[in-house]
C-alpha cells in the first residue's frame, strides 16, 4: 500500500504531507492583518472508471460500509489513512462524508475500488491535489487483505495514473512507500514511477514516525497505461 492521505485528527503533526488537509485558514485571530483573497478551489466530481477487466473506480457510497469495517480490522490501514479504528457506524458514515466533502472543496478525488463481477469494494485510491498550484498531485491506496496479490492495486493505479496525467494535465504525481513496502514499490516501478530518496521521519505513522521512500513520475516521462500522455 502506498501511503495515503494522513489524518490530521489521529496523526497530528503531518499537516505538511502531500493530500493533508491544513489548518482552517479561514479564521484569522489577528484584525489588522488583510483578508485571504485567494480564491476557494473549485468542487470536483468524482467520476467512475473501469480500471480493467474485472474492477472499477467509483464515488464513495453509504453502501461501502462493509468495506471500512473490514479494513478497521487491519493492523496496518487505520494508522495511515482516517479509517476508524475501532469500527462504528457513526465513524464509517463519517468517513464517507469525508471523501464527499475533499471532493467537493477540491481537495481531491477519492475513489473506491470496485470488484465488477459482484460490484463488492475491496479498496480505495485517491488522487490528492493540494499542491497542484506547484504543478504536483500525490497519490496513495490501500486494499483490504482478501483483495491482495490480484493485481488490484496495479490496475487502480496505472487508470488514475494515466488519467491524471493524460486527462487532468498534471505535470508530476508522487507516491510515498515505506521502505519495508516492496510489493507497492515494485507495483510503483512496473507502471513507471521512479525512486527519487528517502525522506527521513516523513510521516506519522501509529506512535513513531516512519520514513517514506518517494516516487515520481512526470507528465514528460512517457505513457503510464500504454497510451501517449500528452502535457497540457
């Protein structure tokens, strides 16, 4: 699993990761200072993809419950993404909610992965965009354990990958992977990502902080999913 948006509620102090939501800057406790003209990000609309023959990239729904219920089993998931830990209905719709609302202030797009044959979600992917003015977006995933060594998560990510480069005109996308992490860095390269460092204690993770080996690759690079990307 690449490491996906951080939650600032459990993990504090990781405001500055890539797709981290920051302080609310809409409150300013100083009244000589000038108001914030930057204008608010455009809402965005989560669309559905096929990523493949066999799943698909969708909105979140309330009907994927199940899906943060097994996934607050897992040791690993609630310590990197805002899956609650332990499960309750009130926190999973929560969560749903989440993923609405970073979609609709622009934060970015947050998709399900959907298994086509019996529409069962088995993960999520998202596409976070807060540094997009710096020409960057961030990506991150996770899949549930029954989901894993099928070839989900690359599949998930060559279709957002491509269609962020192609479709949305990023110019470069990033994954974080803790370096114990070799299957999802393995899955980063085959689709052409490249190891750039390691950043030391980059990210809260449980009660330590772990370093993130982080990948990249550019619009220029080439295809991501066996078509052309043209830069816009």
């Amino acid at each position: 699993m690449a490491a996906p948006e951080p939650d600032p509620e459990r993990a504090p102090g990781t405001g500055s990761t890539p797709g981290t939501p920051g302080t609310n800057a809409d409150t300013d406790d100083n009244p000589g200072s000038a108001p914030d003209t930057t204008p608010a990000p455009e809402p965005l609309t989560v669309p559905s993809m096929s990523a493949g023959p066999d799943f698909v990239l969708r909105p979140w729904e309330m009907s994927d419950l199940p899906l943060i219920r097994e996934a607050s089993l897992d040791p690993y998931i609630p310590l990197i993404t805002t899956i609650p830990a332990p499960y309750s209905e009130a926190a999973a719709e929560a969560f749903v909610r989440r993923q609405w609302e970073r979609a609709a202030t622009g934060a970015g797009y947050p998709f399900a992965i959907v298994r086509s044959r019996d529409r069962r979600p088995v993960g999520a992917i998202g596409l976070w965009l807060r540094e997009l003015p710096e020409g960057r977006a961030s990506l991150g995933y996770w899949l549930t354990d029954l989901a894993r060594g099928q070839g989900v998560a690359r599949a998930a990510l060559r279709t957002v990958t491509g269609w962020a480069l192609r479709d949305l005109g990023v110019p470069r996308l990033q994954l974080y992977i803790e370096p114990w992490n070799t299957a999802s860095a393995r899955i980063a390269e085959d689709i052409g990502f490249r190891r750039e460092g390691l950043l030391r204690g980059w990210q809260q993770v449980g009660d330590e902080r772990r370093d993130m080996a982080v990948y990249a690759l550019l619009n220029s690079d080439g295809p991501a999913d066996g078509r052309a990307v043209t830069a816009h």
